[in-house]
C-alpha cells in the first residue's frame, strides 16, 4: 500500500493530465481542454523548480538541453529515414471524418502519391486554372420561382441557415458543355450528431479532357503547406484527388473527406445582396492546386488521440465548423 501511494504521489501530474485528456474526449469542453493545457505547462514548470532543488539549476538546465537535443535528433533522424521534412503531425480540424479524426497524431512518409493521374500541355493547364475555383451563391431555402434550393454546409453555417441556390451562377446541377475540365456534383448525405440525415451538394467527379475521375478513398492522405495568399493556412491533412502532370511538373487536386469540395474550390470572400450571399475568391487570396513540392509526406499511421496535445498548447481548443455533420 505504501509502495501504491508513492507511486500515485510521484505520478500525480502525469495522472491529472491524462484524466483531463480522456474527459475532453467525452465531453469536448473547452475548459477542460484549457485545464489541461494548463497541466501540462504546470507540470513542467513545477518538475523543473524540483529538479534545481534537488540537483542544482546548473544540472537541471543541462538535463533539460539534454532531452531538447534528443526531441531534435528523434524529429530530425525520423524525417531522414521517412524522408520527410515533418515525420509527425496533429489533426486540427474535421474535415477528414470519420476516417481521421480532430486530435489524432499522424505518422508521415515522403514518398510517390497513390492518386489517379492525367497530363495535361501548359497551355491547357492555364485554362484548367481558370476553371477550378467556383463561386456558390446562397439564398432562401424556401422553394422560390427561378431556382431549387438544397442543403450546402457554407450557405448553412456562414449565410444565415440558407440555401445553395447556383454554382457559378448557374443552377445547381447544370450539365457542363466544356470539354476540358469541369466539376461533377451529386447529391449527398450528411449525418449530425442526433442521427438526423441532411441532403446536400457535394462533389463527386471532375472530368479533365474527356476522362471522368470519381473521389476515391483509396488514394492517400497527404499534409501539404499552402501557398503564400491561400484561405487555408498551417499544415493541411486532406486526400489527393487527382495528379495533374504539366510537361514534367506535378500538381495536385486535394479533398478533405468530409468536406463537400475541392480544396481548391474554397472560398475566401463573401458579398451580400439582400437575403442572398455569394462567396468567391479572387487572385488576392485563394487556394491553389498543390505542387508536389508542397505536400510533405503521405500519412502511414494514425495514432488516436495524441495530437489533442498540439490542439491543447498551440491554442486549438474552439471546435471548428464542419465537426456536426459527417458525409455518408
């Protein structure tokens, strides 16, 4: 029993911590994942103080570059053997559900992406350019002459619980004339955390010069860095689309799994008019096809869990939208 005490009274943090770990993973509360982020900054804090007592500040401050050293040698030596810049990396969001889930830890390796390829000439390519971002107008949902409305995420969480109304100022499920690239949408479902089913719009296809490439859950999940301007930011962790060959250069089309569009297609503006919003992006700010040499690794491993720990320090503790519904 004394032995049993000890152990509990030298492991007291460590318990803590993870006792706020598993309760954030019930609940989701923020203010257990800010007590536990708290934890840990005091745990260190405190096993620190009680090193240079015990040992002397001298031998605790070169214990502490000790353990830096190593951190830096494991990151360093893992990312040469898995030949990548990042060997490891945390899930801040939700837009890869239910496959990879907010705050798993992921194992990466650079290696060739496994993703459906076509080649494409660079002047073919600028036009393609042209084509991949879209504009989605949202509007009443209630069924007014002139359009059909239908569930989309963006006009739900950012234009008043609205309706996508027209993509590119066309309706909806409009037939595509254009030969060299264009986007194929269907209807999909959506599943909330009541169980409830949602209808909504999601893309399903994209033809490139007469070939049509269906979203595949087989091609791996990559973690890219997004251009300079892009709406996104920070590592991203979605699945390749599609591999677009341009006279020797790579670039590819990136979906998260439960996002109903291409990356590529996100909007970084929105304008109002009336009871209707539009969102778009423009040259100043949007998100770009992906060049190879952006995409630090595909993912190998999915550990659980762990990454809540970069969440909770770097200050990821505010649920991002997209975490109430999964694409079924």
């Amino acid at each position: 029993m004394v032995e049993y005490k000890k152990v509990v009274k030298e492991n007291a943090g460590y318990m803590l911590i993870v006792a706020l770990l598993l309760l954030y993973v019930l609940t989701k509360l923020n203010v257990v994942a800010l007590l536990c982020a708290i934890s840990i900054a005091g745990l260190f804090i405190f096993e620190t103080f009680e090193g240079a007592k015990q040992r002397g500040w001298r031998k605790e401050v070169e214990e502490i570059l000790v353990a830096v050293i190593v951190g830096v040698a494991i990151w360093y030596g893992g990312g040469f053997l898995l030949n990548t810049p990042a060997p490891l990396d945390g899930v801040t969001s939700c837009s890869m559900l239910p496959r990879i889930e907010r705050g798993d830890m992921v194992v990466l390796r650079g290696t060739q992406i496994n993703a459906p390829g076509v080649e494409v000439t660079s002047s073919e390519w600028e036009q393609i350019k042209q084509k991949l971002h879209t504009n989605f107008t949202c509007g009443p949902c209630g069924n007014e002459e002139g359009y059909t409305p239908y569930n989309f995420s963006l006009c739900r969480t950012s234009c008043m619980n609205s309706c996508l109304i027209a993509i590119d100022d066309k309706p909806v499920f409009s037939d595509s004339n254009d030969s060299l690239f264009s986007y194929n949408y269907e209807m999909c479902k959506l599943k909330n955390a009541s169980g409830d089913i949602l209808n909504s719009v999601c893309l399903k296809s994209v033809t490139v010069k007469g070939r049509t490439f269906e979203e595949n859950y087989s091609n791996d999940v990559v973690v890219y860095e997004p251009e300079q301007n892009s709406v996104f930011y920070g590592s991203i962790i979605h699945r390749a689309f599609l591999k677009v060959s341009v006279e020797g250069k790579e670039y590819y089309l990136i979906k998260g799994d439960n996002n109903e569009i291409l990356d590529v297609q996100v909007p970084a503006y929105k304008a109002l008019d009336g009871n209707q919003c539009t969102f778009y992006a423009d040259q100043k700010k949007e998100n770009q096809p992906v060049p190879l040499e952006k995409i630090k690794g595909k993912v190998i491993l999915r550990i659980p869990y762990l990454g809540y720990f970069k969440l909770f320090l770097w200050g990821y503790l505010e649920i991002p939208p997209g975490c109430d519904t999964v694409i079924g």
